[in-house]
C-alpha cells in the first residue's frame, strides 16, 4: 500500500511542473490573442506595406500590411496593430475606427403656431425674420418651421445672420440652406431644413430669415407662427427691400433649431 502512494505521489510531482507551465503559456497566450496596440507609421514603402513604431519601440517593424481596402496612411500617423493569432511576429494594421456622428438634438424653439397665424413670402424683395437666443454653445445643423405652399413657389431659401442691438439681422450669412417649395404640402405641416454647419454661442442673438427668389402672389411660401408673443423678448422683423431695412412685426414665427 505504501509503495501505491509513493508511486502516486511521484506521479503528482512530476505533473506539476507541465500544469504550471501549461498554465503561464496559456495566460501568455490569451494577453497577446486580438491585443491590439499602437504604432506610429515610421515609412509607406509603395507596395501596401508600412514600417511601423509599435508601442513606442525604438527600431521600426518593416513591411506591416493594413486590412484596410483603401489605406491612406503618412509618416507619423498613428495606427493600430493587431498580433494576428496573437503572434507578436505577424503584426497588422487596423483599418481606422468609423467616426462616430454626433448626436442631433433640439435646442432653441417656438413650437406654438396657429392656422390664422402665419405671414406669406410672395415677393422676391420680401424677407422675414425671426430673432432667437442662443440657450447654449452649440452647432446648428438644421432649422425646422411650420410652413406650407400656395401654387409653386419654387425655390426657398433660409439664412443665419447675427443679430444687431435691435434683434435685426447684421454682417455676413454665417449659414444657409434651401430647399424646392413646390415639395411642401398645401395644408401646413413641419418642414427639416439642413443648413450649413455654424455655432451659436450662447446667450447671443440670431435671426433666421427666409425668402423666395421666384414668389409672386400665386405662388407663395407661408410661414407659420402665433400674435401671442410667447417667444420672449424678440417678435418678428420684416423687409420689403431685399433686406436693406428692417421692420418689427407682431408675431412669433414657428422654429426649431437642430445641431449638437
């Protein structure tokens, strides 16, 4: 009996050390298996394949291939590097991560509109106005208002202007957009509009201003709003002179302003 535990106990002892090595190897193995790292592209050697600094070594690693089907990589840009099967002698670039778009939310508004509240675009010289007060700092990307269309007013278009002392448009348009009138419905309905990326800057003033090159009397943009003045501290503003002088009216024009 004794000499079965002896032989047992040898048995276990020399078993140890391949389990304990087993072990180490396997840990070795799941930290390089999909490790991804850094590199800096240290040369384009014309053929798909880049040297590359990887984890800041100090001598480059030659001819790194990409997975990318359209690399586009210059000295000094920084890479990722994959151990394919988690060999640390078969390294490969990684294709760029997808930049994330940001997210689109609202920020300013005046939602309130009324169907016996509105005023209608139906001169090219008209313009219409309507001041708005940055909550934040932001981007703008799009501007939404309650509209509709009488006849086939072709083209409108919407612009950004600062706001002088008086709420009226100042300067140069810091974005723009337009879109085909004769797309809007007939009955009144929310209209998205992308503009030209700009940024607000908050607790300053901006004015959204639209017009219609081509409007005449039947042919016409309506824009939307209410006479309740619920938009505080600013009201509409009007020109008749293609935007050489401005006039205050008595509503508050529908709007909703996009951007992140």
């Amino acid at each position: 009996m004794k000499k079965i535990l002896f032989i047992i106990l040898i048995g276990v002892l020399i078993m140890l050390k391949p389990i304990n090595a087993i072990i180490k190897d396997s840990l070795g193995n799941i930290i390089h298996r999909g490790s991804v790292v850094t590199g800096i592209i240290a040369a384009d050697n014309g053929d798909g394949s880049y040297d590359v600094f990887i984890s800041e070594a100090e001598e480059a690693y030659p001819h790194i291939f990409t997975l990318s089907d359209t690399p586009d990589l210059a000295v000094d840009d920084k890479v990722r590097i994959l151990y394919e099967g988690g060999c640390k002698e078969r390294p490969i670039i990684l294709p760029p991560r997808a930049a994330t778009a940001p997210e689109i939310v609202m920020f300013e508004n005046q939602i309130i509109y009324l169907n016996t509240n509105y005023s209608n675009l139906a001169n090219p010289d008209h313009r219409y106005g309507m001041p708005i007060l940055a909550i934040s700092d932001h981007n703008v990307t799009q501007v939404h208002v309650f509209c509709k269309r009488y006849g086939s007013p072709g083209t409108v278009n919407v612009k950004i202007y600062a706001a002088d002392a008086n709420k009226k448009p100042t300067g140069e348009v810091l974005s723009s957009g337009n879109f085909d009138g004769d797309t809007l419905e007939e009955t009144g309905a929310w209209k998205e509009i992308d503009v030209s990326l700009c940024a607000f800057t908050g607790g300053n003033w901006y004015v959204i201003v639209f017009d219609v090159p081509g409007a005449s009397s039947w042919h016409y943009f309506r824009w939307y709003g209410t006479f309740a003045n619920v938009y505080p501290n600013a009201v509409g503003v009007y020109s008749n002179n293609a935007g050489e002088t401005w006039s205050y009216l008595s509503i508050d024009y529908s709007f909703k302003i996009y951007g992140y």
